[in-house]
C-alpha cells in the first residue's frame, strides 16, 4: 500500500510549489477584477475640481457615488436595469458631459449638478429666480456671490420644458456654474450615479484637511 504525503505527488516526486511571484500575480489580478466591478456597478469615486457647487461642495472634497441607485447600464443599451429609484429633484449627480458626446472616452468629462427639473417639468429664469411649472422653486442650497443681473440665460431664462427621459440641472453656486442653462438638458443615459457622502476633503489653499466635512453624507 502507498502512502500519499502533502508534498509529494502519485509517483513519489516532490510537488512543485507555487512561485510566490505567481501568487502575488493572481492576488493582483483577482483584485483588480473586483475593482473594475465595484468601480463599474456599485460605487465610484470622484473628486470636485470647481466651485460650481458651492458651498455644498468645495473644490478638494472627494466623494463617493452610489452608481447603482437608478440601475445597472448595460453596454449597447440606453435602459437601466435593476433600478431602485428614479432620479429626483434634489438629486445631486454625476453625468458624462452631454457636449462631450462622440469624443474620444478618453476626452469625457463628468460633470456633478443638482436636479432642478424632472422631465415634462416648465423651467423659467426671471431675475434669478427658478420658477418649476409657474411656481417659484426655492432650495436653501442655491447660493448667489453675484448682485449683477445679466440679459443671458444665468440670471433670465425662457421657458423651457424638459424632455422625457431628460434633467434640467444647475449647480448650487448659481452665478457661477455651467450647466443646463447654458447646453441644455442632461440625458438619463449618461448619468453616472448619486452622489452619497465626503470620504475625504482638502483645503488646497491652507494644505490641511478639512475635518469637519469628511464622513458628511451629502444633501
């Protein structure tokens, strides 16, 4: 009778043990996998390069985005599927730039606003003031750092109606911020996700962290 020993094979050989390069290989390979299916389906991180969202969001807060919230895009397909909820006003997303479309992935931007206007919603500007089907919209998160009024689409915007299956969106810091005023409707295909809390947040100017805001879920 043969006895079979952890290392040695039928024949009587020693077993040949894995390299560790060849282990620390497939450790890497595995996580990246998983990286790429989280960052593709679940959540994805972003950070705020401008102060169009001002004082919500500040230029150097990192932030985490729930991709899944208005469901899964699957390639070749403009549907979501597994959604758990639609976009609503209030909203704060990120979405593929809508004048970057036909570009390179490579040139794509991703752009973060607030929903204002759901679709078949009437959206109109008048000194400022955003009216939602005749009536004005007030939202303690708008902030004006401009007294100046303009002719142009910032400050007085014809009525518009938005189109099914699309947003009209604006960034918090409203005198300052480029948005659906200015290019027009966000289609829901290139919504990215939702935007859920600051992981992390860095004061550029002072080189410090921003204690207070890390770990903020956002409104």
């Amino acid at each position: 009778m043969k006895f079979f020993t952890k290392n040695k094979t039928s024949n009587g050989y020693p077993r040949k043990k894995k390299s560790q390069l060849r282990d620390w290989s497939e450790a890497l390979i595995v996580a990246a996998i998983l990286a790429l299916i989280i960052r593709t389906f679940v959540v994805q991180a972003f950070k705020i390069p401008s102060g169009s969202m001002e004082d919500t969001l500040l230029i150097g807060d990192h932030l985490l985005v729930n991709k899944f919230i208005y469901g899964l895009q699957v390639p070749f397909s403009d549907e979501p599927m597994l959604s758990i909820q639609d976009p609503e006003r209030g909203d704060i997303i990120v979405f593929e730039f809508p004048e970057d479309k036909g570009k390179s992935y490579f040139q794509r931007r991703d752009f973060i606003k607030r929903i204002i206007g759901l679709p078949g919603d009437k959206i109109e500007i008048r000194s400022k003031n955003v009216y939602i089907n005749g009536e004005r919209y007030l939202t303690p998160e708008a902030v004006y750092k401009d007294g100046t009024l303009t002719a142009g689409p910032r400050d007085n915007m014809p009525e518009v109606i938005v189109p099914e299956d699309k947003y009209f969106v604006m960034g918090d810091n409203r005198d300052r911020s480029y948005d659906s005023r200015f290019w027009g409707f966000v289609d829901r295909s290139v919504i990215k996700g939702k935007a859920f809390i600051k992981y992390w947040s860095w004061d550029t100017e002072n080189f410090r962290p921003r204690w207070s805001r890390i770990g903020r879920m956002i409104d």
